[in-house]
C-alpha cells in the first residue's frame, strides 16, 4: 500500500467492563487479545480505531454504592480509575477509553431510543414476575421455589419475592425473530466460533419474548426521553457505546462514516446473547448497519477452577506482569489457549511457556546466532554466499507466516498464528544446529556467513510479526537487528531483506528463564 492511497479502515471494540470490581486476568485477556489484533492491523497498513471503557450504570453499580456508602458516581470515579491503570500496565493501544458516563453517551443513547420509537418498536407496558426488593432484580418461575412458611423464594438469593408489577417500556424483540434468522443465514461468520454462534442460533430459533428495556425502581441510568420516571436497562445504554466511540448520533462525522459499522466485538461467552441477538435487533430497528462481527471468546479458569472472591483465587493481571513480566504474560494467554475455547491458567503453564517457547527457542537462537556475528562478523550483518536449497527452504517458510498469520487473525486465532511462528522457530533451530556454524567458522566461513544470514533473517521475520502480541520485546529483538521504526518494522518490510554490511548493536539477552524465587 502507497501512502498516497487511503489506508482501509478497521474498527474493534471490546466488552466495556461493570467497574464494580478490579480488573482480574479474564478482562485482562480480553484487551490483550483485542490490543493484539488492534496492533496487527495498524502494522498491516490499516486505520484502526479501538474502542475500549466501562459500563458504569444499572443496578449492580448503584446497589454497590449504596452498600459502600458512597454515590454511585464516586464508585465509578475510582474503580474506572483502576480500568485504565490496568490498560496501561498492559500497553494496550485503545484510541478511545469511553464511560457510559460521559456526556456524549448519554446523548447517543437517547438518540438510538428515539430512532426505535420512531420505528414502533418501543411500547410502554407492565412488566410482571417474582420480584426481590433486596436484589432489585426479577426472577422466572423455575428460579423460584414456595417454601413451607408460604412465601416464594429465590433459589439463587434466597430472597423473599413479592410478585411485582411495574411499568416498563418494552422492545417488540418478537418481531425481530425472523430477520435475525435470516441474518445468521446470510452471514455466517456473523457470531464465531461456530458451536458459540449455534447457541444464540437456537435461542432465537425457540421463540423471541419482548424486552423490558426500562427500570423505575432506581435512578442510575440514561433518562427514557420524555419520561423521567424510568431510566434505560443499562444493556440498551451499555451497547450504545459502540456508537457513541465513532461519533453518533452525528451519522455525518468523519468518524462515523469511516468507521461504521464496526469490523468485530470481541466479547466474553457469558454475554453472546446481547451481542448477536438484541444488540442487531436495536440496530435493524433504528435503522442502522450491523456490525460485521461477533467474536466471542471463552473463559479463563484458574488451574481449572473458576476464579470466585470467594475461593481467593482471583489473579490480578498487574500481579502477575510483576511476577513474570507483561510480554511474557501476553504471550502465554494468547498462545496457550485457542481463542473461542476455555482455557485454564496455571503457575507451570506460564513458567513453561516462558522457559521453553521464549527463553530457548526464541530468545537463545538470537543470542546465539547475534553473539557468534558480533565475534566472527564485526557486529555486521554477514554477507551470504550462495544459498543452499536448505536455505531457500527455511526463507520461505518463514516468509509464508505473513500470510498464515493474516488469515489467522482474520478469524482472531491468536493461538494459530503463534502456533505456525514457533514451528518455524523449531525449524530454524533444528537447522542452526545441524549446519553447526560455529564448526563452519574453521572450514568454511563463507558458509557460516550463510548459514547467520539466513537465521537473523528468520528471526526479523519472526519479531515483525509478533510485535502484536509482544511489542517491547519484539521492539528490542528488531533494536538488536537494526531494524528501526521507520516502516522496517511493518508487514510490508516482511518482503525486504537484512542489508549484508548492516552495523548491529551488541546483542542483549531478551527473554530471560523464569527462575523459582528461593524458599524462605
Ligand atoms: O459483561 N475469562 O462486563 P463484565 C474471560 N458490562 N473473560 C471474562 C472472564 C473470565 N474469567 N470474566 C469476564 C459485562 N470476562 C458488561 C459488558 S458490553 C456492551 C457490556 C469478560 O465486567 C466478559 O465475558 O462482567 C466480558 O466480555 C468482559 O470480560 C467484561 O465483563
């Protein structure tokens, strides 16, 4: 691509998290994954915009408050201010960290309401059910039992539940049944991977109900327009966000018209239901595009045990950078677990990948191969002799990652990108030792020039394209191959070659082994 030539847009977003928490290592692998395919796609030539944030109305947030003696506001105040600690510790590159208590939210949401009304999809009903004060929530028969003191119960709270009638509006979500069908049909990368996207298939499938889109019993939200009284469901707000991070309800802003509809959410499992169902349903009525997208991504388990405050077992994401470092711990989320699937995180695992994919395959083949032209090449990039067909072979494996990994990423396999890099990271270490340069240094230098040449080229390749998942660490491996930051460093460069006569700094090792503290 020409810099003259307008770069292609590319929108991403994540989830915006409740801050009615901290961050634990689940958000964490949320925004590393989304920064990874954020970052892939700037060095391959696009106009990215990342939208990142916190979801900061609703009950949870306001009954939280309320428990800490606090206003809702100061709750959001602080604990957002964590968020963004978070994403900074974790380098991750959003172009928008957005509240859904910043101004320009609010009138985004508003606006998106009136569209729907305007369409007839917004009526004003009763909401009826087993309603518990002290959870402010509503509760389906089956989640509720009579118990002998003749009263009925939340089986999941325990509350007392008194059978409630409020006024609510409503979303005709009914209507939508069949439209949504007929999306899934016509689109079917719309939801990924496949067996998540199926789920939401057959929800739709057995029948849409209308969605009560309004709360009366608490007042931390977006105003309905035209009706105080009832504050938004904060999903209606919360999906909004996405609009609102390119400039609606200004559908005219240059923002806007770039970048939507957006290329992919990337969202956890336990909300795909908001995502492909009501949020495209919200979309068709306000007549608005759809997003391209849905990408949702399983859950990270601790040693196999869900991560619960109660069971002690929540991991920090700034924790564990301090621990092992933030490259390392971007790396082993992204490598260790295929990106749709469930994963499970351990102590072992991460030291595992540290030790055997970064320390030795990637870290101690550049050390080696940099120490070895820094003593027998005067720190320069060895001129090659004629390449042997072993030579040519290993090159072009490695030039073929560029496109592995682009129909990787395409589909957000992280797993499968890193996966198809270190094979050829094995391959080249198989290939280092048995050319053995270091016994060529006495026989044949010319071909130890080779044989460095074609290694250090391997391995600008290899720090190009994981600069996504590792940027300061590819930053330094590509530092000590005198590669700099003026476009060596961009996929295009990929098609380039090391320049034989190149002066190299003095290599560094990078990627140091994890080593067990001492006991005591
Ligand atoms: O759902 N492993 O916010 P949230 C992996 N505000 N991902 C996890 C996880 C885990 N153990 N736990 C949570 C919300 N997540 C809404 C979103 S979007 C318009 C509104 C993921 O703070 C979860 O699936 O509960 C979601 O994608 C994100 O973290 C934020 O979760």
């Amino acid at each position: 691509m020409t810099s003259s030539e307008p770069k292609t847009p590319y929108y991403i977003t994540t989830a915006i998290t409740y801050p009615n928490g901290v961050p634990h290592i689940g958000h964490a692998y949320e925004y590393i994954a989304t920064d990874a395919m954020a970052r892939f796609k700037r060095l391959d030539g696009y106009d990215v915009m990342f939208l990142t944030g916190t979801d900061e109305h609703g009950m949870k947030i306001a009954q939280t408050a309320a428990k800490e003696g606090i206003t809702p506001k100061e709750l959001v105040d602080r604990n957002t201010a964590a968020y963004k600690s978070a994403h900074q510790v974790l380098e991750i590159s959003y172009d928008r960290f957005i509240r859904t208590t910043d101004a320009d939210h609010y009138e985004a949401s508003q606006a998106v309401w009136k569209k729907m009304e305007e369409a007839g999809d917004i009526y004003l009903g009763k909401y009826e059910g087993w309603y518990s004060v002290r959870d402010e929530a509503y509760y389906a028969e089956d989640e509720t039992e009579l118990r002998e003191d003749g009263k009925r119960y939340s089986i999941q709270t325990d509350t007392e539940l008194t059978w409630t009638e409020e006024e609510s509006y409503f979303f005709r979500l009914s209507q939508y049944q069949d439209k949504l069908l007929k999306l899934y049909e016509e689109q079917p990368t719309f939801g990924a991977p496949r067996s998540r996207f199926n789920e939401v298939i057959s929800f739709v499938k057995s029948g849409l109900e209308d969605l009560s889109i309004s709360r009366t019993t608490f007042d931390w939200g977006v105003p309905v327009p035209g009706n105080d009284k009832h504050v938004m469901y904060v999903w209606v707000d919360a999906l909004t966000n996405y609009l609102t991070g390119v400039g609606y309800p200004d559908t005219e802003a240059e923002s806007f018209k770039k970048y939507w509809p957006a290329d992919v959410h990337v969202i956890g499992k336990d909300i795909s239901r908001f995502h492909a169902v009501y949020w495209p349903a919200f979309l068709m009525s306000a007549g608005l595009e759809l997003p391209k997208r849905v990408m949702i991504h399983g859950f990270l388990n601790n040693n196999g045990v869900k991560m619960s405050k109660s069971l002690g077992n929540v991991v920090a994401p700034t924790d564990w950078v301090a621990q092992y470092g933030l490259d390392q711990v971007r790396f082993f989320l992204l490598r260790e677990v295929p990106f749709g699937a469930d994963g499970s995180y351990s102590h072992d695992a991460v030291v595992g990948r540290m030790n055997a994919d970064l320390a030795n395959n990637l870290g101690n083949l550049a050390q080696r191969s940099l120490s070895m032209v820094a003593k027998n090449c005067e720190g320069k990039v060895p001129q090659p002799g004629t390449l042997a067909p072993e030579d040519h072979e290993l090159l072009a494996r490695a030039e073929r990652l560029l496109e592995k990994s682009r129909a990787a990423y395409e589909v957000q396999d992280f797993h499968g990108s890193l996966e198809a890099i270190w094979t050829v990271l094995g391959d080249t270490n198989a290939y280092f030792a048995e050319q053995a340069p270091w016994v060529l240094r006495k026989t044949d230098v010319e071909r130890m020039n080779t044989v460095l040449y074609v290694t250090l080229e391997v391995l600008r390749i290899v720090s190009i394209l994981v600069q996504p998942v590792m940027p300061t660490s590819a930053g330094k491996l590509l530092d000590v191959l005198g590669q700099h930051d003026d476009g060596a460093r961009d996929f295009a460069a990929i098609g380039t070659a090391l320049v034989p006569g190149t002066s190299l700094p003095a290599p560094t090792p990078i990627f140091p082994k994890y080593e067990e503290p001492a006991a005591g």
